[in-house]
C-alpha cells in the first residue's frame, strides 16, 4: 500500500502469548516459566531461540518493570517534550489523579506523537488520544468490554485508563469492530457507536494450513499411547468454565465415552477452571480418555496439535461470536464444534461460516457423533478452509485499511 507502518508493542506486556516469537517459532513453555519477567527477559530468550525481531516492531515508550526508572524516564521527557507534555495535560481527565496518568505514560505518548496515524489495540486509542494524533481503534474483548466501565474502580489508575478510553473510543475517527455482537452493545453503552467499520480480520492462509501432522511427536508417550487409532478431539482454548463453556465439552465427551471407546480428548493445560476440570473428569470416570497438556504452546505448536487431531472445540459461551481459534482451525481445514449467534454476526460478515454449531451439552454431544464422520469431517474441513481463504484473506483486510487510513495524509 505504499505506507511506512510499524508494530508498536506495549513493553509492560509480558504475556507469553503477547510476543512476536510466539507467532513466529514452534515451541511451548510451562505458563509460569516467565511470569512477571521483564522485557529483556523476552528479548534474551528470543536470543536463544535464534531469532530476530524485524526492524519494523518496536516498544511505545519504556518499561515500568523499574519503578525508579520509569519516574526517571518520564520526568526527563516532561522536560525535553515540554510542548507535547502541555498537550497531552490539556487532553488529560480533570484533577490530581488525571495529571499523575499523564506522567505515568508520558514516554508513551510521545513516542506516538510520532506518528502520522495509530491504529490503536489494547490501551493504544486512549494514548493516541493524549499524543494528538489522528487514530483509529480496534473494539476488541477487554479493552472494550471491560476497560471502559470501570470507571468507579477502587484503584485511581485503573479509573483514569477507563475515563481516558472511553473518551478515546468515542472521539476515535475509525472504530474497527470484529465479529462480535457484544462489541456493538458496548459501544452504544459508552455512546461511541459512530463511524464503525466491521473488520474481518486476516489470517495468513500459509501458515495456518492443513498439513502432516503427527500426535506422538506432540504429546507424552503414555497419552499417544493411548489416544492410538482413536478419534481424537481437541480443545485449543484456556480452560475456562464461563467464557469458553469448557465444563460443556467434558460433560457432553463423558456421556459420548459411554456410546463408545474409540474416542480421545486433548485439553491445553492451562486456564482458570483447570483443577476444576481435572476434577470433573475424575468424577466422571473418563481420566483414561482425557490428556491435560502440561505446557502452553506457540501458534506454529498449535497449529501441528490442530492438524494432528480430527475435531476443534472452540468456545460455548453466551456471546455468540468467534475469535481466533475458530479462524485458525477452520484455515487448516479441520472441522470445528463452536457457538456463533449468526443472526447477530450475518452484519459482520457476507456468508455463514460452515461449522457444526453447538451451544448446550446436547449439541456438543450430537455435533461430537456425527463428526465420527470421517467422510463428513472431511466435507465440513475443506468448506471450512474455503470459507476463511475468501472471507477472512488479506486482500479483503487491505481494502478496509485502504478506506480507514488514507484520510490521515
């Protein structure tokens, strides 16, 4: 398109999954390996791994992992930024409290200051907005659905981030919403509903592609062992009851385990209800059947334990909208047990994705029989794939940035 772009990352996020690498090599990791490490606990385990970041990702301001530091940082680009600083106050939430958030992401916003345009993720609308800069915001999960209400929170910190960004949202030039009904509800809420563009996001269909895949190289020997010449599910998700409905999943397999023994679940050992789940499944008796995966894995991992297994399960929650473990199971050509409200989504997007749709245990279950199907997992994984190559592509994503971006020059 002809644009100088760049990724900014926040560098205080340091979730594992919030990392390039994680796109980008196959490994997994035990979830506490790097909990609360800083930055360059990431930049040195990229090191390891022999990669190299491309020039065009960088951090928006520094880290605050040093207390010290960051109150150093700050205080030197108040001084060597006075105009900017005198901007981004002037944008700031009235009183003490608002002036002390200004401070706290000074380094930020004027990194941002930067920039002709930021397409801003995560907190980045609400630190656009400080910089002065032309914007557009992305409506996606927290950011949108809890950030922006919690403005009577106990913490002064959390409450200035929620006023900010609901300022941001609402003075935002472009919002990019994604498939999904709740972002729109909210919106509404906070009164910034205008200037909505529905975004398909892109996948990248050569990563994320049906390939030869193999479960003994993926998992222990004794769960391979015993998920041989079975019908192996899997559930690529966080274990978590509420959001994801994944106490559904093992109720609907136990009563299938009953129907016939030639069945195999794989979970991905991590979320908030996991000891609640391992629970369940001793108490139903199914522990034979199910393997907990120790270890959180890359997208490049994932993507070899998707094509390694026969069935997706991706969330069952009362949402109704579709995220990114749909868009990668359907591009590899797997067939994928999910909840989407296509009454509320057909605004999002042009054709209903061909998936077996399930919200109860009862529908988990029937969509768990019929897709014993080879022949019809079959059917359902190529239609999948073609769905997402013509809906999902980089070439329909291209298009919007084209409409969204241009009015920045």
């Amino acid at each position: 398109m002809g644009y100088d772009a760049e990724l900014g990352l926040n560098p205080d996020d340091r979730f594992p999954m919030s990392q390039p690498l994680w796109e980008e090599l196959d490994f997994e990791m035990p979830l506490k390996q790097f909990a609360n490490k800083s930055t360059n606990n990431w930049l040195e385990f990229e090191k390891e791994k022999g990669w190299e970041r491309p020039c065009w990702i960088r951090y928006i301001g520094n880290s605050s992992y040093s207390r010290s530091k960051i109150l150093r940082d700050n205080a030197i680009a108040a001084i060597t930024h006075t105009k900017q600083t005198f901007k981004a106050i002037s944008r700031s939430c009235k009183g003490f409290y608002g002036l002390m958030h200004v401070f706290a992401n000074l380094t930020r916003v004027i990194d941002l200051s930067d920039y002709d345009f930021v397409i801003g993720f995560g907190v980045g609308p609400s630190l656009a907005y400080l910089a002065r800069v032309r914007y557009a915001s992305v409506a996606y999960g927290g950011d949108l659905l809890v950030i922006p209400f919690q403005t009577d929170d106990a913490n002064w910190r959390i409450r200035e981030i929620a006023k900010l960004q609901r300022i941001a949202y609402q003075k935002s030039e472009t919002t990019l919403v994604g498939a999904d009904p709740t972002y729109l509800d909210a919106l509404e809420r906070i009164d910034a509903s205008r200037n909505l563009h529905h975004v398909t996001f892109p996948i990248d269909p050569m990563a994320y592609a049906p390939s030869k895949s193999h479960l003994e190289d993926l998992i222990e020997p004794m769960a391979s062992r015993r998920a041989y010449g079975k019908t192996v599910m899997l559930v690529p998700s966080r274990v978590d009851f509420q959001v994801k409905g994944t106490d559904k999943v093992l109720r609907a397999f136990a009563r299938l385990v009953r129907e016939r023994k030639d069945v195999f679940l794989i979970m991905l050992g991590w979320g908030f209800d996991l000891e609640k789940a391992k629970s369940i499944v001793s108490v139903l008796g199914i522990n034979e059947h199910i393997y907990f995966h120790p270890y959180i894995v890359s997208k490049r991992r994932l993507v070899r334990l998707i094509n390694a297994a026969d069935i997706i399960f991706d969330q069952f929650s009362a949402s109704g909208a579709y995220g990114t473990t749909t868009m990668e199971t359907m591009a590899c050509g797997k067939p994928l047990i999910t909840n989407i409200d296509w009454k509320r989504l057909k605004a999002h997007v042009p054709e209903k994705p061909p998936i077996i749709e399930a919200k109860s245990e009862e529908d988990i279950l029937q969509g768990m029989q019929s897709l014993c199907n080879s022949e019809l997992r079959e059917t359902v994984g190529q239609a999948a794939r073609d769905w997402i190559l013509s809906t999902h592509s980089e070439s329909n994503f291209l298009e919007l940035m084209k409409v969204v971006i241009p009015r920045a020059k």
